[in-house]
C-alpha cells in the first residue's frame, strides 16, 4: 500500500482544536520556568528558541497560505517576546493568524518549497502535529505534564511516516538511503483498540508502511503516547517504561538513529 500521497484522515475543525490546544499547552509549559532552560530534545536551544520557533513557524506557514508559495528560509528567526508572561499570547496570535488563513482557501492548494503543490489543510496538518511535538518538548524540558489525545498522537506519526517516505524528503536528507533494507519489517502497535497500528517494511527502494497491527521483525507496542515520543525521537525506548519492544530491537535503533529530520 503506497501513502506516499496520503491525504489526512482528521478533519481541519479537529487539527485547529489540536493546534490550538497544543500552542496552549507549550505555552504553559515554557512561560513558568526559568527562561534560560535548556531543551534536551533540541540541542543547543533554550526555552526562548523552542517559543520563537513554533511562534515564527507558524506565523511562516500563514504566509504560505495567503500567498500561496514562498521561498524557504536556510533558517527560521527563533525570537519570541521577550518577556515570558508575552509568550501565551503571542503563541495564541500566531495560530489564530495561521488558522484565519486556512479559513481563506480551505480547499486550495499552495507551492510548498519542499513539498510542490500541496492542499492547504496539510499545511494546517503539518503545523498542528509540530505544534505537538513541540508541545512535548517543552514539557520534557520543564518537567511538566505531556498528554495528548489518541487520534492527534496517531496522526502524527501517520503523517511523519508519510513525509518520511515521499519523494521529497529522500532528496532533501541523502541520508534516509540507509533506511532501504531487503524485506525488514517494524511494528508500531498501540495500546488503544481504536487505533490502527504501523507496519513498516524496508525494502531495497526504501521504506514503505501500510496501516495494521501485523506481526514484524520488532514490534514496539504501548499508549499511542510513548509510542509518538519514541518514533519522534523525544524518548529513548529504555525511558518509556510503558513502551514493551519485542523482536530484533537493532532494527528500532537503527530506524530512530537515522530519522532525525
């Protein structure tokens, strides 16, 4: 089965109610701690960059949409205000600016810098499961608590394994050529009967994934949850008490070292 041009199976009112609870909860998790704390999970960034950077993102991808292409930046400004209690409101404005302008041209499309042309709502999509991931990181960096609904959290790593395996982002990141394999399979099986897992296969083209909790070579199965912290990178494996990984465990370790995109 090729998702390679997989459209999402969440409707825009939920990806806005993610974004915005998300933004939310970045907010709160980054805006009561001392500014000058570092975030593990991206290296070299303090509290400040992470805020300045899903603020700017997403005021970026409002551009995208109401002009309907832009040039890609080497680097997105990462500058926040500079108070902490002005961080709330200014990730608030920044997805409201980004949800106003998928509001305008709902069912349209946009020349991506990387993606080409792509609906509007995955511009929304993608913002919405970042604005998740870094809703994580900032709760990981603070100490503070991370939940996330079943069906966002299994969303995101559609999505990611999505992107993961376009054209795209094998010519953008050489390096996911090492992903290519001769039949290995990996399993993503969540814990909640609602959710449908991931099958991942290796083959000498490169990786390709079919939806189903199917028997594989490894098989990491727990909440939807740990099972998006591990995928993304966020939590190693042996953190994630609840997170049982059965199988030839190398072929998760090799998949997560080379997946830092």
């Amino acid at each position: 089965m090729d998702h390679r041009k997989e459209t999402t199976v969440l409707d825009a009112a939920r990806m806005k109610e993610g974004l915005r609870e998300h933004a939310r909860g970045l907010a709160g998790a980054a805006s009561g701690a001392d500014p000058a704390t570092r975030v593990p999970t991206c290296p070299d960034w303090t509290l400040p960059d992470l805020v300045g950077h899903v603020g700017q993102t997403h005021r970026w991808a409002a551009g995208l949409l109401r002009t309907g292409g832009t040039e890609v930046l080497d680097e997105l400004p990462r500058t926040p205000p500079d108070s902490p209690a002005d961080w709330p409101g200014w990730l608030r404005d920044g997805a409201e600016e980004l949800i106003a302008a998928f509001d305008a041209r709902p069912d349209e499309s946009v020349e991506h810098p990387f993606f080409g042309a792509w609906p509007t709502v995955m511009c929304l999509r993608r913002m919405a499961n970042e604005t998740v991931v870094h809703h994580a990181d900032a709760a990981l960096a603070t100490g503070t608590p991370f939940a996330v609904a079943p069906d966002l959290a299994a969303d995101v790593i559609t999505e990611f394994l999505g992107l993961l395996t376009s054209p795209a982002a094998a010519a953008q990141k050489p390096e996911l050529a090492e992903l290519r394999g001769n039949g290995e399979t990996l399993c993503l099986r969540p814990a909640e009967a609602s959710l449908e897992g991931w099958l991942i296969t290796r083959t000498p083209e490169g990786p390709v994934w079919e939806h189903g909790a199917l028997d594989a070579d490894m098989i990491a199965g727990g909440p939807v949850r740990d099972l998006l912290l591990v995928f993304a990178r966020r939590l190693a494996p042996s953190d994630a008490a609840e997170v049982k990984v059965t199988g030839d465990a190398s072929l998760l370790e090799h998949w997560l070292a080379r997946t830092a995109v």
